[in-house]
C-alpha cells in the first residue's frame, strides 16, 4: 500500500511519530485531540487534500507498507474495541495504571491490534468522508521524497 506525507521538513528519511509528536502543526492538533499516541498522518492517494484545511504546503514524501498492518478502525472487524478490560489489564501490568481509570477506544485497539495482528496504523475517513481516506501510523517507516508535486496545477 502506497501512502503519502506533506511536510515542512525537507530531506527525511524515515517518518517518526516519536519526532512528529513534537512538531505538531496546526492541522494534526485537532487529530491529537482525540488520542495523544504519536503518529504521523498519511493520505492514501497522490492530490489528496486535508478536509479542514484543504492543500498542505511542505515537501512530499512516499511511504510503502502492507495493506495488512493498517486496521480499519472505525468498522472494527476484530472487535477489538469491545475488550476494554482485557486492554485495562494489560495496562495495569505493564504500566501500573488502576483498572479503574478510563481507557481510550484508540489506545485499546492499537495496542491489542499490535500484539495480536501486527497492526501499525488506522485507516478512516477523514471528516466521515470516504473519499479522502487518512492513515495514521505509530511505527517509523522510511519515507522517499517524491520527484513530482504532490498537487497538479490547474491549467
């Protein structure tokens, strides 16, 4: 699967969600919102716009990974945002967090994805709009800058 990055760093080699994490810019702020995982967003085709903002300005970059590290998120085949408490005890052991505090449907697919699928990343309509699919990913990928621009021109 082919995905696609716009950003205002020129010359990377590997898209990191640690780095990206920390660089947020105005139109992935909202994204973090919902879930404060690090991870670098991706359009899933070449002239894809952002639906908030429209155009991304920055370098554009190419990024292959396989179809099957990429949930669909958000119809949930696996149901794996329906084992909440098997998720609050993974994250009682592993990170000493009360079973009692609430959990995050993102963070509880992710990481039972993860273990159990080989997940790195979502897929979803951005803004509900299946025609502008988004990918998000938490895992470095190495990432090749594209020779053409990422938006034609209107003649």
């Amino acid at each position: 699967m082919i995905l696609y990055h716009v950003s205002s760093t020129p010359d990377i080699e590997v898209l990191d969600p640690a780095v990206a994490g920390k660089n947020l810019r105005n139109y992935s702020t909202a994204e973090y919102r919902a879930w404060d995982r690090p991870r670098v967003f991706y359009f899933t085709r070449l002239g894809q716009e952002d639906t908030g903002i429209g155009r991304i300005q920055g370098t554009p970059y190419r990024v292959s990974v396989r179809r099957n590290e990429i949930y669909p998120v958000m119809d949930d085949p696996l149901k794996l945002s329906h084992r909440v408490r098997e998720y609050k005890e993974i994250r009682e052991q592993e990170k000493g967090t009360p079973k009692y505090y609430p959990a995050n449907a993102f963070e509880v697919v992710a990481t039972l994805g993860e273990r159990e699928h080989g997940i790195k990343g979502f897929v979803y309509p951005q803004s509900g709009d299946s025609e502008n699919m988004i990918v998000a990913l938490w895992e470095p990928v190495p990432a090749e800058k594209l020779d053409e621009p990422f938006y034609k021109e209107a003649i």
